[in-house]
C-alpha cells in the first residue's frame, strides 16, 4: 500500500467519511498541502502529545484535572452524569450549566459485557460521597441502555444521600407534535407543568 | 484555540465533514490514540514528504513521473483527459483503461477566471504532438464548463491531427429511465446503436 492509499484507508476510518468522501479528503489534503496537510498532521502530532484524560472527570483535556474541574467558579455542588466527552461537549455549548461533569464512558451493556466497573461508576459513587457534592444530574441518552444505566447509579448513589435528578423529557423546541414519536409524547403529557401566565 | 480546538477546525475542513461530524472524529481520533491518531498523524507526514505532482500528467503520486506515466505496459498512443486526479481515480477502478491519462486541474470559466494557461491545456498540445500519441479521449465532466472545455481542447488538437474522441452518453447501467433527465434520455435517444442478438 502506498502514502495515498495508506492515507485515505486511514480517513475512511473517521466516523462520517467512507471510502468515497475519504478519497475526496486524501485528493484535498494533498492539494492543499501547506493550508490543510501540515497544519492537519501537526495538530495530531500536539494532540498525540498534549491530551490526556481527566482523572477526576474523564473529560479530555490538555491538563488533567480538566479545566472545568479546575474551574474555582464551577459549582462544586452540582455534577452532571453523562455517556461520552461529546454530551459533555454539547451541554456546555448551551452555556447553561455551570456544574461539574462525570463522564461515564458508555453505558451498562449485558450483551457487549460492559459492567459497573468498565464505566467511571466507582469514582461517580466516590465524588457524590464527598461532603461537597448536593446534586447529581442523570444526562445519559433516553436509550434503554441509557435509561438502565441511570436507573442503576440512581440505586448506587442511595446511600450517598445526595439529591439525583433526570433532564427532563417533553417536546423538543421547536418540535412539531405530528413529527413526534408516541414515547416523546406520552412523556411530555405526563411531565406537563401549569402554564405560566 | 486550544489543541482540542484547533483539531475539531481542521477536520471541520475537509469535504464532507461538517462542525459536528468533525467534533466526533476528534473524539474518535483522541480515543483510538494508538490504533488511529497516532497512524494517521504518520500519515499526512508521510503524504507530505512524498507525495508530488507527475510533470508529465499531472496525477498525483509517490514518485515523478507518475506509476502510470512511467509503465511500460500502458498504451502510450492512448491520452485520456480528465478534470481531476479524482476522474483518474474512478477510471483506473474499473480496470477498463490501459491508457494514459492527462489531468487538467479544473475547467475552463471565465467567472472564475480560469484560462487555458491556468489548466494543464498547453502540456496536452505538446503531449498530442509527440509521434506515439494517436487518440486523445476527452473525459471531462458532462456539465456546461466541461464540455466547453472539452470543446475548446478539441480545436486546439485539430493541428495536432490525433483523433479525439469523446465518452459516451448515455442510460447509466442500472438505470431506470423513469428517473433520467432529459437531457440524458435524448443524448441515449440520438446514440442509439443496433441491438446485437
């Protein structure tokens, strides 16, 4: 196997390219070899290098503890439990939350046999027991893995004390009621809140 | 712009990949470090050093001239011209060619600006009035700017006295008419051959 072809096996490998977009980013690449090549394999290079995970968190970070759990201004109270660095990713997009994050890693599986103990669940369980700790915020996806994982560390925080507590399911904004499932729907009926004048 | 920060951005460049598309592939690439970034980062270092551009044809390639300019086996008589390195791609797939080929490097447009000295137009003349070369095939794209340049070729090798053709228009094989355009159901109509028992 060639350069090329090493190259475009290996771009084809990212989520969202397949072989046909992952040929068309080897031929862009290659043309714009000073304005796309080098600055590309320099930043792997730098995250190769420089990224790690955090060891209270599991965010990535270039420092570890990451930044938000380095962040004096971050509520120390409040930490939110998510899947994956990219949920984590997509809160703090929305700037709403200005808690801390734990980052599960996946979700309990019994078919990939992933278990307590393959997710950051332990160390979840050790965070909510510091006196710090008030409020644990369930964000895993509304998968039923998703949904068996948090049933699970709602069980395991118990005896912690500490509050736990689930996004809340509804409508999406701007989300049409024909367009909807009946899950998302029946949801949102059971949640349905006083309107406010 | 931190590491994180600047991979997402250049990822987010190549074709195909949109903001969020990019964000998951770094997440990927940071956690498949060994497997997948660490690879790739090799890579586009490798692509950069070697890669160049064949003097003769304009494909691109480890070595100059090209594997394909350099093969004795290829039919030297044969020039196929296309658009794109990407246009040579797919026709060295089908395995259908066994001639060389001649890149343009785009179209002819004056909107943009691009003149014949612009493309790799010279190089072909020069190329069609060597003794071995008998056939150019114009394979340029079937849209307004490659067939003007495709027209535009044709006068320019008519001193030349190589036979140029063209490919064919046409059904595409598989394809329904009920779903063709117009023009190309009356470019099938016009061409149409005796049917061999």
């Amino acid at each position: 196997m060639n350069e090329i072809e090493r190259l475009i096996t290996l771009l084809a490998r990212l989520p969202g390219l397949g072989p046909r977009s992952a040929r068309r980013a080897a031929l862009q690449l290659i043309k714009r070899r000073e304005s796309l090549l080098e600055p590309l394999a320099k930043a792997l290079d730098d995250a190769a290098r420089t990224i790690r995970t955090c060891a209270v968190c599991g965010n990535v970070d270039t420092t570890d503890p990451c930044h938000i759990c380095a962040a004096e201004t971050r509520d120390a109270a409040l930490v939110c439990v998510v899947e994956d660095v990219a949920d984590l990713w997509a809160l703090e997009r929305t700037g709403a939350f200005r808690g801390r994050y734990h980052v599960l890693g996946g979700t309990l599986s019994a078919i990939d046999g992933v278990g307590p103990d393959d997710l950051r669940i332990p160390g979840l369980v050790e965070r909510a027991s510091a006196e710090a700790v008030k409020e644990v915020i369930l964000a895993t996806n509304l998968t039923v893995e998703g949904q068996t994982t948090a049933h699970y560390i709602t069980e395991k925080l118990a005896p912690t004390g500490v509050t736990v507590t689930r996004l809340a399911h509804g409508v999406p904004v701007g989300g049409e009621l024909d367009y909807l499932d009946d899950g998302t729907l029946t949801a949102a009926l059971r949640a349905r809140r006083t309107a406010e004048g």
